[in-house]
C-alpha cells in the first residue's frame, strides 16, 4: 500500500499559467509591431516619392523606397505598407511623386508602374516564403529583379493603352523605350543600394523587436 501523497509544485503551475498568458501577448505585440512597420513603411514610400534625384534624366527615390521597405520587415508586411500607399494614394492623399494623388492618378499614364509595385511585393513574398529561411542577398537580389521586372510589364503595357487612347497609338516597345530604358541604370542602382542597406539595418531592427 502507498501512503504516498502526490503534491503539486507551486511554481511549476504558475509557470505554466504565465506560458499560456504569454502566447497571446506575444500575438498581439507581434501584430501591432506589424501594423507599425506598415505604417513606416508606407511614409517611407511617400517621403522618397518626394525625392527627385536631378540629371540627365530626373528620377525619384520611390522605387528605392519600396525594395528598402521589403527588404527591411519582410515580405507579408512590406507588402501591406505598399498596399497602404497606394490606398492612400487612390483616396486623395497626395502621396505620389509631385504631391498629387486620387485616383486619377493610378488611371494615368504612369498608374500601372504605381499598381506594379505590389508585384514586386507579391515577388518578394513568395520567394520568402519558397525559400522558408531567412532570405540570403543572393535570394533578395532576384526577388527584387524579377518583381521590378513585372512592374516593368504590367507598367509600360498600361502606359501604352492608355497614351494610345488619347493620342496616336504606340507599341510596346516604343513605351518601353520611353518609360523604362532610361530608368535601368537608375533603378538597378536603387535596388542594390536598397538590399545592401537593408542587410546592415535588419540586425538592429531585430534586435530592438
């Protein structure tokens, strides 16, 4: 017969107690600390479209903005923050380069390069997402390559849709040459300096998370 009695230990109970309160702490902190990155991510956008580098062919630092945000708090929510760009944008705030916006703007000419930034979001996600890792340079660099490329696409074939329907009608290549050829050098400029950036300031970012 055991006249052993089973006790239970105070501290591993509570210890217990606190775990289970813990996880939906941490759901929450995690959540708000995403909608905050968006929320950055979204002004950074904004500020560099305001930023117009001069020269032989004047560009703005919005690209830029965009693969840095990415590259900093990742693939889900730099996704968001270029999502609420454009919606800011789409509902009037003037957020676009030269301070406009509306929805006009994103029916304009230069409207598909702005709705091509989510596909370099929606690139860039799904290759963190592939890759299940953290996303070496090797892996930022052609996510951020193909997705500007898509943004290309989807940019150029809607500024020739829409420039042909009010004035004469041009091909493709004519707006390629015209939209995106002199902005190459630029732009892959932008991209690298955006994932180099990145790469030094994620660790901080971290670490303060």
């Amino acid at each position: 017969m055991d006249n052993s009695t089973s006790t239970t230990n105070p501290n591993h109970t509570q210890n217990n107690h606190n775990l289970h309160n813990n996880g939906p702490r941490r759901n929450e902190t995690g959540k708000t600390r995403s909608l905050i990155h968006a929320a950055l991510g979204a002004a950074l956008i904004a500020v560099c479209s305001f930023l117009t580098i001069p020269g032989a062919v004047p560009f703005t630092l919005q690209t830029f903005a965009v693969c840095m945000v990415l590259c900093l708090f990742g693939g889900k929510v730099g996704f968001s923050a270029i999502a609420v760009y454009i919606a800011l944008g789409a509902v009037g705030a003037p957020v676009f380069s030269g301070f406009s916006g509306g929805f006009g703007v994103l029916l304009g000419t230069t409207g598909g390069y702005i709705v091509g930034f989510l596909l370099i979001g929606a690139c860039y996600w799904t290759v963190e997402k592939l890759t299940r890792t953290p996303m070496t340079t090797v892996w930022q660099f052609a996510a951020l390559i193909v997705g500007t490329l898509l943004c290309y696409a989807c940019g150029t074939v809607w500024f020739a849709a829409v420039y042909s329907r009010a004035n004469s009608a041009i091909g493709f290549t004519t707006a390629l040459s015209w939209c995106v050829v002199p902005y190459l050098l630029p732009d892959a400029a932008k991209l690298t300096l955006a994932v180099l950036l990145g790469k030094k300031l994620r660790p901080y970012l971290n670490r303060r998370a």
